[in-house]
C-alpha cells in the first residue's frame, strides 16, 4: 500500500521536476541540514544542561523558554524540508533501511520529548531551586543519543550499499527494506 | 572537573564530524584500483539528484552486459555539457570511470563516470572531479594533490 503510494507520488509532475532540478534540490537539502542544526542544535543544549553539564548559571524555565521557539522553528522547517526530500526520491527513500530506522528513531525521540514534557508541566517548576531528578538525567541522555543517531541515519540515506536495486542482499536486507518487486524481476534474470 | 567533561564532550563531537568528512562517497563505493574504459550505447539516462545515472549498454562477444554510470547532480553534469539534448538514448560514448567495490555485476555492473567522449570525439568531465576519486591529472580544475 505505502509502495503504492511512493510509486504514484514519483511519477507526479512536481517529483521529476524536484528530483531532475538544477538548484532546488540542493537548496531544499541545505535547509534541511540548517533545520537540523535549529531543532538538534538548541535541543542538545537544553539536554546538556539539564545534565548540568552547561549553562549551569541560566535557570532550566527560563533556558527552556528562550530556546523552544528555535527548537520549534527547526522542527518545522525539518519535516517540511524532509517532506520534499522524500517526495523528491519516494521509491527509493521508501525502500531504504536507513530512512526506515531513521524514522523509527525519530518515533522514540517524539515519545521521549512527550514524556519530558509531560514530566516538566508536571513537576518542572522546582528543577530551578531543588536538584534535578534522575529521571531527568536519564531522558536528557537519551534524547542526546537518539538524535545524533537520527543524523547519523539521515546521513547514511544517501548510500546506496542496501538499496533493493542491488542484489543478492542478504535476507533481512531484503525483509526490512520489503524489496519484493526488485525480487520478482530479478528471477527473470 | 566540569570543564574536562566539556572538553571530552567537544573532541567526541568533534571526531565525529570529522570521520563523516573523511567518510567520502567515492571510497565509500568505488574501487580506485578498477578502472573501467567502456565503449557502447546509451540506454537511459537518470536525471536525479544528487547523483545523475546514465546507463550504457556495453556489446561484446559474451554478450550485452549494461553499465549503471554514476554523474554528478545534473546542474554539474549541465555546467560540463551534457545536457538531455546532448545525451540521448542510443548516443554511442566511451566512459572512463571506476567500478563498484564489490564489482559485481548481478544484475547490472555499477561505476563512477570519470568522463564521456561523445561521437564528434568531445570529451567531457562528468562529475567525479573533487570527489575522492583518483585524480589522474586529466581535470585541469582539480587541485593538485597536496
């Protein structure tokens, strides 16, 4: 059904014209990377901080709220610009098994950002005269860890080692990357 | 205390932007050591960002065995003169370029497009100039090796 939906979104018009383009692919592509440095970028000191590894003099409300429309703004020139990027290379985005771990990472990011909000809105207003809870410390860590492996991911979307286009690769390659139109054409072979 | 866990923090940061520098595209896929020089037809062309495919049909007396050659964006492959005009499908050129690493050819052989010379006997770069792969003097554009 997806694979469906990425085949029709390729052959749309605005996809060859984005994926054929002469500047608009590398500009959108250069957004994404600068969103990335906006979202991930303010996100990071907020967790290092929470740590108390940096900024220790700020107070965490006013920390968080200076730098959560940066962190906003990020985010949404991120999706918007990765939108287009996907829509640009739908099949093979699609099929790529780092895309696909990407977005699981981002899917655990999300919920890890929900569960330190939920925590924050909660208890938040004493982090800026007790100590910071362990809990905190745990889901600042991970937050740091998940994102710098949603950027590594990203990155490695452009290599195409696993891509379904290229056989033999091993079973799970294929499995988590649902290569199975690649592999009915290649029993022609 | 606090000032040595910002330092470690920064040279872990930093060694990790460096490695995805070093990290280029052409070591990553490409063999420097296998050369290719292939005569044949023009089959189809991919004008994708970032990387364009142009896909060459190569005849010899095992058969036909068809290349998958890998250009830089179109904008670059543009800016050296091969145009959608200028490439067409059954175009006969000679591609000098570099194989895959794995070299395998299941079920099209993949290289690096060094350059193309067209049937009027012009040559042109097709994007690996400045990319890691072998620079064998040819572009008059690329630094010299330092």
């Amino acid at each position: 059904m997806l694979l469906e939906f990425s085949i029709w979104l390729s052959e749309t018009e605005w996809s060859i014209a984005l994926h054929e383009s002469l500047y608009l692919y590398p500009w959108i592509e250069s957004a994404h990377v600068l969103s990335i440095c906006f979202f991930i970028g303010t996100l990071i000191f907020v967790d290092l901080r929470l740590m108390g590894l940096a900024f220790n003099k700020l107070s965490i409300s006013e920390m968080n709220s200076k730098t959560l429309p940066w962190t906003i703004f990020g985010f949404g020139l991120m999706v918007l610009t990765g939108l287009l990027l996907f829509y640009a290379i739908p099949v093979r985005t699609y099929q790529n098994i780092f895309f696909r771990f990407k977005l699981f990472l981002i899917l655990l990011g999300g919920i890890n950002i929900f569960l330190f909000h939920r925590q924050m809105s909660k208890e938040g207003g004493k982090w800026d005269e007790e100590n910071i809870p362990r809990s905190v410390h745990i889901k600042a860590s991970v937050s740091l860890v998940l994102w710098a492996g949603v950027i590594i991911s990203g990155r490695m979307i452009a290599y195409n080692w696993f891509d379904c286009d290229r056989q033999p690769q091993p079973d799970w390659v294929n499995w988590a990357a649902s290569c199975m139109i690649e592999l009915s054409q290649m029993e022609d072979f | 205390m606090k000032i040595i866990l910002r330092i470690i923090f920064c040279l872990f940061f930093g060694a990790f932007a460096f490695q995805i520098y070093a990290h280029h595209a052409f070591t990553a896929e490409f063999d420097p050591n296998a050369p290719i020089n292939i005569t044949g037809k023009v089959v189809k062309v991919e004008w994708i960002n970032p990387h364009a495919w142009v896909h060459v049909e190569v005849e010899d007396e095992s058969g036909k065995t068809v290349w998958m050659v890998e250009g830089g964006t179109p904008n670059t492959l543009i800016r050296n003169g091969i145009t959608k005009k200028t490439l067409l499908p059954g175009t006969i050129i000679i591609v000098r370029g570099y194989q895959s690493k794995g070299r395998l050819c299941l079920p099209i052989c993949i290289a690096n497009g060094r350059d193309v010379t067209f049937p009027d006997g012009s040559k042109v770069f097709m994007g690996s100039s400045g990319t890691g792969a072998p620079r064998d003097g040819t572009d008059p554009r690329e630094l010299k090796r330092e």
